[in-house]
C-alpha cells in the first residue's frame, strides 16, 4: 500500500502530522547509553507516533500510562506532543525513575513514579475512563506484563518488543516465553482478537531506524475494537483456540 501523499491530507490532518514530526525528532535520545535500539521515543519509530496519534484520537482516550520509562525518551515525547492529557509513568529503578522526573519537570501533565508497573496500571485503571497503556517494562528480570495485562479493566493496550511475525521486528523473550501470542493466551479472559502493524504498509513518513525495530502488538479491552478493524495500516490476528486452550 502506497503512503497518503502530504497533499492531500486537510489542513487539520497536515498540521498534526508536522506537529508529530517536529516534536517526535527533537526529543533527545538519552536512552542511547543503554538500549539496543539506540532509545528515542517508540525505540526511534515513527509509524508507531503515526498510529498513537490516530488511535489515542479514534478512541477519545483521556489519559496515557507508559510502563518502564527507563530515561524517558518516550515519556518525554507523550508529554509534549499531547500537553492535554494527563501522562503518568513508571520505573522499578529509583535512578531511572528520578532522572524521568527531573527531566519532565516542565510539563505538568507528566508524573512519574518509582513502582512496580502493574500498581500503576491497577491505578490508571480505577482512575480513568479511557486510559491508553504503552506497556514496556520489558527489561529486568521479573518481567510485569502478564501482571500488567491482569490489570486492565478497559483501555487500548500497545505492547512494545512485540513478536509480529516478521523478521525485520524484534521481540522479547522471558524465561522461554515469547512476548508475542503466547502471553495473550494465558490472560484470565484471552482476547477473541488481536492488532499489529502490517510490515508492507504504506506510512506518511518513513521509519528511519536502522538499527532493532520493536514489533507491537494492540488490544482493545473493554472496549469495541471498532477503530481497529478494516485500518489501513493494520491486521487482525485471532487467537488459535489450540493456543488459548494450552498457552
């Protein structure tokens, strides 16, 4: 599928679009001293910003939730580019935590904290009526996503280093357990269906990463799915009744 030309977006359309580039590209990159794909906001992918940007809009979300802000490059980029909506975030690491902090000490919007993430997700959970969760606490040893996902009630769920299917997107692995499917299978109420990025779709602007690109994965809980299904730029999987009867 071929990109949307720039001309022929309205106004509107075109101004978001600018105001997601401009702000997207001038968050600095902290995260570079210790991740593999260099850091930056949604690990340096800009179709993942395009799609938030549609999705947080489509779905009238009315706050944001990150797990694992490591030094915020992605919590620093919500804060920005959405000065409207409150943006909570979260690291086990005390230093990580406080170097977030300080860093979004400008933006009232953005609070971060020093938890385990499935508390915050518990919180956002009771506190909001639309929350969108950006769940990448994929680092340490105990990996909180199974815990995380428990704790949504309802909200749009992005899962980073998300298994696609495809080999230009890397994923994580715990413990012999895919950060893919196989986690979606073992939650309490398994999800009928399931959202990634199609790789061979056509974006607005492309995807300067060269380096690792984190596949994601999107599930809609408690919530229609309805803005999800028939887009463009993504496909919908559905779990195998083999998988969900033995995760």
């Amino acid at each position: 599928m071929e990109p949307t030309p720039h001309h022929q977006l309205t106004g509107w359309q075109k101004a978001q679009v600018e105001n997601t580039l401009r702000i997207f590209y001038t968050t600095v990159r902290a995260g570079q001293i210790g991740l593999s794909d260099g850091g930056g906001p949604f690990g340096f992918d800009i179709t993942v910003a395009l799609l938030v940007d549609e999705l947080l809009r489509d779905f009238e979300c009315d706050a944001i939730v990150e797990t694992g802000c490591f030094l915020g490059d992605t919590t620093e980029y919500l804060a920005r580019r959405y000065p409207d909506l409150p943006v909570r975030s979260c690291d086990v690491v005390p230093e990580h935590a406080q170097f977030t902090r300080q860093r979004l000490a400008q933006h009232a919007n953005a609070a971060v904290t020093c938890e385990d993430s499935p508390l915050l997700v518990a919180d956002a959970n009771r506190t909001y009526r639309r929350p969108f969760y950006f769940l990448d606490a994929h680092w340490a040893e105990s990996w909180p996503l199974e815990r995380e996902l428990a704790a949504v009630e309802h909200g749009l769920v992005l899962i980073h280093d998300f298994d696609v299917g495809h080999e230009r997107f890397s994923y994580d692995t715990y413990n012999g357990l895919v950060c893919g499917p196989p986690v979606l299978a073992r939650m309490q109420d398994p999800p009928k269906v399931y959202f990634t990025p199609d790789p061979g779709a056509g974006w607005l602007l492309p995807c300067l990463q060269t380096g690792r690109r984190a596949g994601v994965g999107i599930l809609a809980i408690g919530l229609g799915p309805g803005p999800l299904v028939d887009h463009p730029q993504l496909l919908t999987h559905h779990l195998s009744a083999e998988m969900v009867t033995n995760p």
